[in-house]
C-alpha cells in the first residue's frame, strides 16, 4: 500500500449553511468517497474550526473545515491498457483525450475498462492519489480534454482552482432546433424525480450556469459553443435539454429524433447513426500548479462529430441551392 500526506481546505459557502458536516464535506471535497471523509471527521483527521465534530452536527456559513490526514490507498482497482491520446504531459500534471465510449472512473456496472484503470496502469505511482488523479469528468460518451493530477500537490490546487470555478471548460455541440444568439442558462439542477440516471432542472438543486453561443445555424440544427461556470453532472445535456434544444443523439436527454422537411435520406441515416451526444470539450485552460503559468490546450472533434457537422452542412447547402433554383425571376 501506498500513503501520502492529504492538507486541505475550505469554507462553508452560504448554499451549504445549516447541512451536516459529513454533507458539507462530500461537498466540498468531492474528490474523496463518502466513506474516506467519514474515517476523517471520526478519527479527527477533518476538524471544523479546530474542532473535532460529530458527522451529524450541522455547519454554518464561514466555518472553515480542515483536512490533515495520511492518505493510504484502500480502493484496489485493477490496471488495465487502456487507450487514450496525452496532449500534454509533465511532472505535475497530464492533459488527456478522452474518447467516446470510455467510462471515467468505476462504478456499478463498470468495474473494468474505464480511465482510471488505464491512468494505474500507464502510472502505477498514481495509486497513491485521489481516483488515480482524476480530478473532474466527462460523460462516457462525451469527448475531449481532461486533466488528470500526478501528485497530491498538484491534485489538491486543481481541486481548488476547480472548487474556485477558475478553470476554463469550453465545449461544442450540434443541438436540435435553431437558436437565434446566444445566452446564459442559470437553472438550480438535482437528482430526476422519477429515473434515478438522471438529472433535471429543480426548485432547490445545486446552482448550474452554462454560457452558450451560436457557430454557426443551419435548417433544423445548430453548432455551439458552450462555456461552464458551473461543472454539474449532465449540465449541458439538462441545460440544453431544458430550453428545447436537447444535444443530437443523446439517448437520455434528446428525445425524438428531428428532420428537416424533405431531408435525403442519406442525411437521415446519419442523424439516426450517431448514437450517442454530440458534445466534445475542445478547450482547456487552467494555472499550472507549480509553474503558476495560464496554460491552454485546443483539441479538434473526433472523426463522428465531424461527419455528422458535415452531413448537416451539406443538408443546409444543398437546400439553399434548391430554394435559390426555385425562386421566380
């Protein structure tokens, strides 16, 4: 077994005032499971205020929680060769491209075969560190740049930097309908009401933002950008979803398949091929944990999502000659 030393910490916003303590620090640290925290707060290792409390006692706005632990590696996840492009590599960190298909990290259903059991076998010094490294996700059908820590020092400052919403997500999707411009979706986002795989836009859900903006309209779709302020899981989906313009092929979110009137059936072959979301995070920019540089990296769509760009801008060319042809002179 592998151990490190775990400083952290951070203060109880005014969202989380009057929750548990043992909820505020999922929260808060939601790098570690449930059940690491939990030993923490009991053996005294997650003080609030200098204090040892009880998982149950309820926190205020502006407590500060404290985590000094050693941190032994408990979790026994089995290396694997997984396949995945690395855009940028040093000491402190890894910039990776993820593929479609690829689970993030195990869980139910998906013990094997996922990122984090290629991350130990590429680097089996990674045991040692919080999920293998990982420090945020992307849906497994979802493509595109991740960051992924290499030691406790840097997994713990891109934690905050993500905590502190500093680090820049950019993302491009091809969504259903015609957007007129841009916007901003601030819409609270929690657990489904009636499927659990889900989420949904809530009364009282965690605060969501997503910024949007139009690349470029066709007949019955269009390409965007999206920008998170907040990082939920499925926000873009839900967002997107929420104001009618749910991403193309997503199987949770999507609903019935659009077509443009009168489309080729070549076209529509394409849209009902693509089978999963058509979302890829393309851009990345974080400080860098050691050389406290702003780094960026780009990372054009896979060969799916441009297909799929082109076939629908073919559509939209091939109508405007039609119409052009058949307007009177």
């Amino acid at each position: 077994m592998m151990s490190a030393h775990v400083s952290l910490s951070a203060e109880v916003p005014e969202d989380l005032a009057g929750n548990r303590l043992d909820q505020v620090a999922a929260q808060l640290f939601p790098e570690y499971s449930r059940a690491r925290l939990q030993s923490w707060i009991k053996d005294g290792s997650l003080r609030v205020n200098a204090q040892s409390l009880r998982p149950r006692d309820r926190l205020k706005t502006g407590d500060l929680l404290q985590i000094e632990a050693e941190l032994v590696s408990s979790e026994k996840f089995l290396p694997q060769p997984i396949q995945f492009d690395i855009i940028f590599e040093d000491e402190d960190l890894e910039i990776l491209n993820k593929p479609a298909n690829l689970v993030v990290h195990p869980a139910a259903g998906h013990w094997q075969g996922t990122l984090l059991n290629g991350l130990l076998h590429a680097y089996p010094e990674l045991e040692a560190i919080p999920r293998a490294g990982i420090v945020h996700r992307l849906d497994k059908d979802t493509t595109g740049l991740m960051v992924v820590a290499k030691n406790l020092q840097s997994h713990s400052i891109l934690v905050q930097q993500l905590q502190e919403r500093s680090v820049e997500r950019e993302y491009e999707a091809i969504v259903h309908g015609v957007l007129t411009g841009g916007g901003i979706i601030d819409a609270q986002l929690g657990r489904h009401p009636v499927n659990r795989k889900k989420k949904a836009v809530v009364v009282k859900g965690k605060d969501s933002i997503t910024h949007y903006r139009v690349l470029q309209r066709f007949r019955s779709h269009t390409h965007v950008q999206l920008n998170l302020q907040t990082g939920r899981t499925h926000q873009i989906r839900v967002h997107m979803s929420h104001i009618n313009h749910s991403l193309v092929g997503d199987p949770l979110y999507g609903g019935r398949l659009q077509l443009p009137t009168a489309c080729s059936e070549e076209f529509e072959q394409n849209l009902r091929n693509f089978k999963r979301q058509a979302l890829h995070a393309r851009r990345l920019a974080l400080v860098h944990p050691t050389s406290e540089q702003k780094l960026s990296w780009e990372v054009v769509a896979p060969d799916d999502f441009q297909q799929l760009l082109s076939a629908i801008k073919n559509d939209f060319r091939k109508s405007s000659i039609e119409s052009a042809t058949l307007m009177p002179e």
